[in-house]
C-alpha cells in the first residue's frame, strides 16, 4: 500500500503552542532528541469521534518526559484540551494522535538540563489497520536476539524514543524472515513482549500475560485484563521462560496500534485463534466504541 510520506501531508499540527501548517513543522538537524535520544511521545486513539483513554494516554506521557528529565511547559489539562481541539480541526474521526515531546537545540552536548522541552501534536485519520476477518487470521512471531533492558540500563516505564532502536532492529529482522513481528525476551530470559504491543496467553483457560516490571504496562493491557476479571475469566501475572510457550492454546497482542491481534504461531510453537481471544476481542470492540 502506498501511503503519503508523513513530512508531505497537509493540515495543521499543533506545536509549542501554536497551530502551524502539518509541512512546517520542522526542526533543526542538530536536535538534542534526534542525537542523544531525549524524546518520549505517546499513540492514542480515535473511535468514532471518541478519544480511547486520552487522559491515561496523557498521564503517561508526563510520566514518561519525567522519566527523561523533561519538562512539559503547559499544564496536563491544556494538553489534553488542545487534544481535542486538534483532532475536530483535524476533522479526524477514526484514526491516531500522536503526541511527542523533546529536548531543542541550544546545546549539542550529552547533558543540557537548561535546553528548551518542545512538545507538538498530531493526528490523522487511520482505520483499523485489518478487517475483522483478516484480524482473525492472526500473525506470527519469531524470537528476536535483542533483549528488553532491566530497569537499571534504561528507563523502561518511560515510552521513550531511544527504547525503540531494538525494537526496529527485531521487526527489521523478523520481517526479512518473513514473519509479521517480534517476540522480545527481557534480560533475564523470560517472556517480555512483541515490538509494540503487550503479550497475552490462554492455557487451560486460564489468560497469563508477563509481569511489566522492565516494559510499558500498556493501557490496552490494563483494558484487557479489567475485560476478562469482568467476564471471570482467571488472570494470572507471572514471569514466563520460552517454554511456557508450549501447550498454549491461544496468543494474542495488545497495543494501541495492533488493538488486540492474535498470534497463529511464535517459530515452532503454533495457536489457534479460540473461544478466549473472539470473547475479548468482541468485548474490547464494545468498550472502544462505548
Ligand atoms: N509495548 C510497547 C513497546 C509499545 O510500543 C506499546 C504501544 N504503546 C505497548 C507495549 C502497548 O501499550 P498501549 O496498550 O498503551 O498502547
């Protein structure tokens, strides 16, 4: 599919306070973000006109800019107001908000503290990625030889640009493989994630998703399990080695790109896509569009 580069699209983005048109919104090459990676941004969206958990999207994104040192120089409340400004100027209804904040150019050196914090957003309209049927086909997975980080090398509560570099490398690799995506381990050899989406697992009826202790909670996550606690289906945390894989029964990702994706096969380990999965995915479905 061809798709419009996203430097030569129209419309406006909202940056440092001001509406500008979408092609001049640009920055300058020598960018301490771009550089020495402090930059944190988040990805919301749109259903129907409805904004899905925009002010969890938003807590977050302080949370992650303070992970980074950054400071955000306008108040949570006018961020997410300006959110929903954009996104009716936008006349967007069904699609994306990307929210990012990063550290300016006034120094070209690891630390600069007193450097100026920018943050612009923008959103476009983006359907769901698949058709309810070919979201059932599911994807498949391989294992990346990258490793999510321990908490004590990077700040992996944060969303934050730099912890993405291992991920572009997995689904580079994956993809020249010739699988859909990633299934990253954490730096103690359990299960960790895929490149952008959290991990779920149906065994013996029973839904086990790994413990975020050095990745992103996700907010998708956090939905899905408060979805199966209300349909009593049991939930179970835990640290999961490779394999854990075997005689699961169902996989799936969560994320707010992928929304829920099952998962047909991690390499040697196949799924199907059950009972479990369809439930979850048709409740989450609701919820989004409630
Ligand atoms: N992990 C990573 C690495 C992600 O990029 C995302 C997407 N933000 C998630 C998990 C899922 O988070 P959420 O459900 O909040 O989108």
């Amino acid at each position: 599919m061809q798709t419009i580069p996203f430097d030569k699209r129209v419309g406006s983005i909202w940056m440092n306070g001001v509406y500008k048109e979408w092609q001049d919104c640009q920055i300058h090459v020598l960018n301490h973000g771009l550089h020495y990676g402090s930059c944190v941004f988040e990805g919301i969206r749109i259903y129907d006109g409805k904004i899905f958990k925009l002010v969890e999207h938003i807590e977050r994104l302080y949370k992650s800019a303070e992970l980074l040192d950054l400071e955000i120089p306008f108040r949570k409340d006018e961020i997410i107001e300006i959110t929903y400004q954009l996104t009716k100027k936008q006349k967007v209804n069904n699609g994306y908000i990307r929210p990012v904040v990063w550290r300016g150019s006034e120094k070209m050196e690891i630390s600069a503290i007193d450097a100026t914090t920018n943050i612009a957003i923008a959103s476009w309209t983006w359907p769901s990625y698949f058709s309810p049927e070919k979201i059932l086909e599911g994807i498949r997975l391989t294992k990346s030889n990258w490793v999510r980080p321990s908490p004590q090398s990077a700040p992996t509560n944060s969303k934050a640009a730099g912890l993405y570099m291992i991920c572009s490398l997995s689904k580079h690799q994956a993809e020249k493989k010739g699988f859909d995506d990633a299934l990253m381990l954490d730096y103690r050899g359990f299960i960790a994630e895929a490149t952008g989406a959290n991990i779920f697992f149906v065994k013996k009826n029973k839904l086990c998703t790994p413990l975020p202790d050095c990745f992103l909670n996700g907010i998708t996550r956090q939905t899905v399990i408060e979805i199966a606690k209300k349909l009593k289906i049991e939930v179970e945390e835990k640290h999961y080695n490779f394999d854990f894989l075997e005689g699961c029964e169902e996989v799936f990702l969560t994320g707010t790109a992928v929304e829920i994706t099952p998962v047909t096969s991690i390499d040697n380990f196949d799924f199907k896509v059950g009972k479990i999965t369809r439930l979850l995915l048709s409740e989450f479905n609701k919820i989004v569009k409630a």
